[in-house]
C-alpha cells in the first residue's frame, strides 16, 4: 500500500490561521449584532425626527446594509454555499433600486414614470432572486428533498395574491385609475410573503434554530410590512403615517445584514436531521383553507367589471394548480418513498451495488436458465487486503470513500449482463453468466488483479490496495448459498497463498474449511478448560555456557484431536483473535514461573529472563502496556528480566501503531527482540527505528554454519551489523557442537536449539535450573 497525502502546513501556520479565523468570527458576530441594535434605534427614533433627518438616517443606514451585505459576499462565503451569494446579490439589488428610488423620486410617492417602473425592476429581479436563494437554502437545510415546503411557500403566496387582489389592487386601481402601477405596488407583498413562508420553513426544519435565522425572518417581516404599508398609502386605501414605510424598511435591510454577516449563517446550509416529513394536520387544514379563500371572496365581494374577472379567474386556476400540484407531489412522494425502501431492500446503502439478496435471487433465476442451456454459472468473491489497515489510519470516512472507488471501478469494468455486489465489509461479488467450461472467470479474475494495481484516488492522497479472489463454477440448479460459501472458501485460500491473487475453488478447500471450523469451535475455551500449556526451551550463554534464560512455547492437547500443531492452531488464534486472550495467559504464566526460578535460584546466581512470543494482533491491542505492566507488578520482576519476542512481517504490518506500543513498552524497561531476523524485511531503516535491544537469527541460516554453507558470511555480515548497533544476537535452532562452535567464534551472543534442550514443561526443567554454579 503507497499513500500519498498532501503536504501538512507546520503547526505554528495551522495556529496562525485558526487565530485568524477566530478573530474574524468575533468580529463579524460584534458588528452583527451592532446592526440588530441600529435597527431597534431607528426604529425607535425616526417617526420622532422631522422629514429631511429621516431621510439622512434612512441613507446612512441603508448604505451601511450595502456595505454589510457586499463585505459578506465578498468574504465570508466559503466555496459550495452557491444559496448564500445568490441572497447576498438579491440583497444588493434590493437594496440598489430603494436607494435610488428614495434618492430619484422619494421613498412614499407612487411611481409615475417609466424611470420609476425602471427602478422598481430592480427591486422586482432582487425579490425573485431572494426567494430563489431562499428555496435553495432551504433544499440545502432539510435532509429529506421530498419534504413539499416550497410548494407550501408557493401556495401561501398564490393565496395572498388572490386576498391582495380583491381587497387592496382592485380597489386601488379603481381609486386611481393607474393599473399598471398598481400591479408592480401589488408584486412586492406578495413575493414577500412567498419568501417569509420560506424563511418560516428554514426554521420548521429542525436543527440549531441560529441568530441568522431569527434576524433574517425579522427582516423578512418588516420588509413584507413596509411593501404592504407602501401598496396600501399608495392606493389611497388607508391615511398612514409619515415615513412609516422608510422606516420599515430601513430597519428589514439593517437585520438582513446583519444576517448575511452573522457567523450562524453557515448553519442554514446545513442538512438538519429532525424533519416535517409528512402531511401533518397543520398542513392539512392550511390547504383546506386555501381551497376556501375563492370561495370565500366570490361570496362576500363579487367581482366588478372585465378586469377584475379575468384577473380572479387567473389567480384562482393559479390556486388551483399549486394545490393540484402539492397533491401530486405528496402523491409521487409516496410512490418514490416506497420505490427506494424496495431499493434499500435489494442495494447497498454506501455503494448503491445490488445486495446479498439481489445476488441470491440472481443466482437463483440464472440457475433454472443455465439447467436448460448449459451455462454455467461463476462467482468471483472479492475482498480487500489489509482494509482494516485503512480505516485505523485515516479512519472510516476514507475507508467509505475506497469502497465506493473500488465499486465504481468494478462496475466500470464488467459486462453489462454481469453483476456487481458488495455483501458486506470490504467484500465485494462478480456474478458471471457463460458457456459451461469456459475460462470467464479466471479472465475475469486475473483482469480484476489488475484493476487493483493502480491507485485509488481518494481525498487523502493516491491510495493502492490489493484483493484477494475466490472463484467458484455451478451449472445448473446451483444453490446460491452454496455458491456464495465456496467462493468465499476459495478466497480464504488466495489469502492464505499470499494475498493479491486468485484462487479456484475444489472439494478439498471445502474438506480445509471444515478442519478450520472444527479446529476454531475446538480452541474456543480451550484455555478455560486447561487444554492451553506452557512449554520453556533453554537459552545459553555462549560464551561461558550458562543458563541464560528461556523462550516459553505455547502448546495445546484436546482430549480428542490430541496433540495440535502450534503452526495449526496459532493462525486460527490470530486470525479470530482469540490469540489476544491467549497471549496475556501465556505472559503471566511465563512470568509468574520465572518469579519462582529465580527465588529458588537464590540471589547470587545468574540473574535468568523469559521470553515470550507478542502476535501481530497483540501489538495492534491497545491493552497490551497495560497487560505487561499489570504483569510485572503482580511478579515482582524486574522489567529486564521479561523479554518480548515480535517478527518482523508483523512489525510492518502497521508500523505506526507497532512503533507506538513497543515504545510504550521500552519506557516500561521491557527488552524487545526481532524474531526470525533475516526472513522478513530486514532493513537497516526499519531495525534502527524499533526499539529493540535482541535480534534472533533465523534458523535456515544458522543450519550450515560449521561446514562451510553457503549462509555464513551471511550470518557473519548480520553479527557485524548487530555489534555495530549495539545489539545482542540470539541463534535459533543450534542442533551441533560444531554450529555451536563456529557461532562462539564468531562472537554470536546467545543461542538456544535441540542441542541444549527442547521445549519441556516447567517440572522438566527443575532439576537444570536449581543446579547453579555459585561463583567462588
């Protein structure tokens, strides 16, 4: 696996810039806040002041709402929130034309020319393009797309037209005689009410109810307040009084800007989780009540006259539609709701890949067709190698996104009449349909090798991982289970074989299978039943040929499968984790027999050590300082006394969390020994980034030395290279005097082996380790 991650700023730049970006934050949230307060100010104070002050402040104010807004557009929209520029354009163009129009032709007069009308377009695009931002962000907010409250927002809106019409634009015009004016006085409070019924949703839809959001709904409210105080003075329908509309909307553009800068306003594109998700009897009654409002004003105040008609007739086959429209959508929204929990029944949620069950009923309906025309059927069992090793590292966001890579790469590079599944984990399925003795499937799969060698890209970096394949065949009438199990098996079998390949399935990895299974089911409470024991080999001191310590063994008798292998039953412990458990067994029973060699050894003999074998998935479990620690201070041992033996494939495995524990356990004075040095990585690199103070020198090398083989200058190189960096060496398997003697010459440390003594329980060894030499 080669990552490659971006550069990392140094943490004083990272300081820096999080110390910027908070002061930013208390800024923007001081001058929000400041606007909020100018707005209860003016407020209070313009209808006290005479008209030319009113104006002045009215200017002043709006000005700093475009200062506001534009800063905010500027600056403080991070990229993706499309939603938030849109509502800050809409605020400037808003903004622009009330500037102009007070500036041009007075803030209370009624547009009377096309300069007016000019202005007032401005206004008009700044309206739409609000409530245009205000239906994205509300998209953005909820979580569910198929909650309807635009289409709610719409048809309050297309409600208050009809209500606007009737009973303030009709009359209106009438008073006036000026339709034209009218309509674009009428537009404004209705778009305002279609976009506080937006901003009322944001806060409908569950989630952190932010100061953005009050200040923006409290714009919207005195903003929807001044169109409608300006449509009812200009119609002459009602004596108001003086700057009451500048006055309403200076205040509605001063909350909007302090809105659009309050640092809360991020909060409103994002998704929240607790939604109006259904029809409730609120929304229910709403509609209802909508259906009436024709109804209502064709009774209490018939229309007058053609344009008053056909205008109703047009607002309300509008009404009409927007509820036909909302019945349609909660309709579809069922029908799609019911669609995605079949999909959600038969896909993977993260990859969208057909599931388990889709690929059983597949295999099934494949399986009736293949009887009748001799196909055959195939299955490609994938799964990755080390993904554990992903999500540790980076975590599971990234290992979500290279499931999701991989699925498009394997969906990318298959026939359209197979199928690609992921039924579960990190293990994905490549169903093939194809002529009986073909050789699709060990294409395919040696195709799929391939796949994998370039990297992934993925957010931290290029990523390479391996996979392994297991490839099963059924003709006709296959049980899927059965496929999917022998797939599986074969699987196991490339893993086994090294990883990063492929392997097809026979009879006899079913007859492995069922030896494994036996042999896990037998080793799961075998140390609870006292089957598990310790056996310790010797350990010499080449030099004076003492007694130097002992490597303990762990062994297993079952009552009925008898003596276990340790090289069968040790990958079953590792693999399920059961060697967790076991491994801390084995340490304090080791440690605890040492405790009592040396008291019966007495004070002045050889001080002797233990050593014990740490398994790849011991070093990965965060208990083991803990474990050894615990150990000691029960023993009373010194911490030199104990050593810990690790390999150097395990080591290499994750190096990161190896390094992480083994230098948790150096602190602790623990001694660290590199088993079977020579078979593994054996780089001078990694051997002078561990904390080890033991290197054990393989077997296969030392078996020729003595005679001149061809693995002592071998073994010389690798003294000289410990000796150099001040390590000890230990030789494993010594079984002649004359390997023992060449390794004496040599200045080889250690040794233990057949010729000094095999792995026997403890009560085997009593009688060596009492007979001490005492020096004198």
């Amino acid at each position: 696996m080669t990552p490659v991650l971006a550069t990392a700023r140094t943490d004083s730049e990272q300081s820096a810039a999080a110390a910027g970006q908070g002061s930013s934050l208390r800024r923007s949230r001081s001058v929000s806040w400041r606007l909020v307060a100018a707005a209860v100010l003016v407020a209070a104070l313009m209808p006290l002041l005479p008209e030319p002050l009113q104006v002045l402040l009215s200017v002043v104010a709006v000005l700093g709402g475009v200062v506001t807004i534009g800063y905010a557009a500027r600056t403080g929209v991070p990229a993706g929130h499309v939603p938030l520029r849109h509502l800050y354009l809409a605020g400037l163009l808003i903004v622009a034309g009330m500037v102009l129009r007070m500036v041009l032709i007075g803030a209370d007069r009624a547009p009377r020319s096309g300069l007016s009308l000019t202005l007032d377009a401005i206004v008009i695009a700044g309206y739409l393009l609000a409530a245009y931002a205000a239906a994205r962000i509300l998209l953005r907010r909820r979580a569910d797309p198929e909650d309807p409250a635009w289409i709610d927002a719409v048809l309050v809106g297309a409600t208050f037209a009809c209500l606007a019409w009737t009973y303030l634009v009709a009359p209106a015009i009438e008073r006036t005689g000026e339709p034209t004016v009218q309509f674009a006085n009428a537009f404004f409070p209705i778009v305002d009410v279609v976009l506080l019924a937006l901003v009322a949703q944001l806060g409908l839809t569950g989630g952190h109810r932010a100061p953005a959001l009050w200040m923006a709904v409290a714009g919207t409210v005195s903003l929807s307040a001044g169109d409608l105080c300006y449509l009812i003075g200009n119609g002459g329908l009602a004596a108001l009084p003086a700057g009451l509309v500048v006055t309403l909307h200076t205040v509605a553009l001063l909350l909007l800007g302090a809105a659009t800068l309050h640092p809360s306003r991020l909060t409103l594109v994002t998704p929240q989780q607790r939604l109006v998700r259904k029809l409730s009897k609120r929304r229910m009654l709403t509609i209802a009540l909508v259906l009436l409002v024709p109804v209502v004003m064709a009774t209490l105040n018939p229309a007058d006259g053609p344009l008053d008609k056909n205008v109703r007739g047009v607002l309300v086959l509008v009404l009409v539609l927007v509820v036909l429209f909302r019945v349609a959508w909660s309709s579809n929204s069922r029908a799609r709701a019911e669609d995605s929990i079949r999909r959600r029944a038969t896909h993977d949620q993260l990859t969208d890949l057909p599931n388990r069950e889709l690929l059983s009923d597949t295999i099934t309906a494949w399986g009736d067709r293949a009887a009748a025309g001799r196909q055959e059927i195939s299955l490609l069992f994938i799964d990755l190698d080390r993904f554990k090793m992903i999500n540790d590292h980076w975590g599971h966001r990234v290992g979500d996104e290279l499931l999701c890579a991989v699925a498009q790469r394997l969906s990318t590079h298959v026939r359209s009449c197979d199928l690609v599944c992921r039924i579960g984990g990190d293990e994905f399925v490549i169903a093939l349909s194809s002529p009986s003795h073909s050789i699709l499937a060990e294409s395919v799969a040696g195709r799929v090798l391939d796949l994998f060698t370039r990297p992934f890209a993925l957010t931290v970096g290029d990523v390479v991982v391996s996979a392994s394949i297991g490839v099963a065949k059924a003709t006709g009438g296959a049980e899927a289970v059965e496929l999917i199990r022998d797939a599986d098996t074969a699987m196991y079998q490339a893993k086994e074989s090294g990883r990063n390949t492929w392997a097809l399935f026979d009879t006899s990895l079913r007859d492995q299978l069922h030896d494994r299974i036996t042999l896990e089911q037998a080793l799961r409470g075998a140390m609870r039943r006292g089957e598990l024991y310790a056996t310790y080999q010797p350990i010499i001191d080449l030099a004076s040929g003492e007694l130097d310590g002992f490597e303990t063994l762990m062994r297993w008798e079952h009552p009925e499968l008898g003596h276990v292998p340790p090289l069968r039953f040790i990958p079953v412990a590792e693999e399920t984790g059961m060697i967790v458990e076991a491994g801390a067994w084995l340490l304090r029973e080791a440690a605890g027999r040492l405790a009592v060699w040396r008291a019966e050894r007495g004070p002045d003999a050889h001080p002797l050590h233990m050593s014990v074998n740490v398994s790849v998935r011991q070093l990965r479990d965060r208990k083991l300082v803990a474990v050894v620690r615990d150990v000691l201070a029960s023993t009373g041992l010194p911490a030199s006394a104990l050593w810990l033996e690790i390999t150097e494939s395990g080591v290499m495995e994750d190096i990161d969390t190896a390094l992480s524990t083994l230098n948790e356990l150096h602190d602790l004075g623990v001694v660290l020994a590199i088993d079977d040095f020579g078979t593994g990585y054996s780089s001078l690199s990694y051997l002078n980034r561990l904390p080890v103070g033991i290197v054990k020198l393989d077997r296969s090398f030392v078996s020729e030395v003595g005679r001149q083989g061809a693995n002592e200058q071998i073994v010389r190189a690798v003294l000289a290279m410990t000796s150099a960096l001040d390590l000890r060496v230990v030789a494993e398997g010594v079984e002649t005097e004359a390997q023992r003697d060449w390794l004496r010459e040599q200045g080889c440390d250690l040794a233990q082996g057949w010729l000094f003594g095999k792995p026997l329980r403890a009560e085997e060894h009593q009688g060596r380790v009492t007979a001490v030499s005492r020096p004198g």
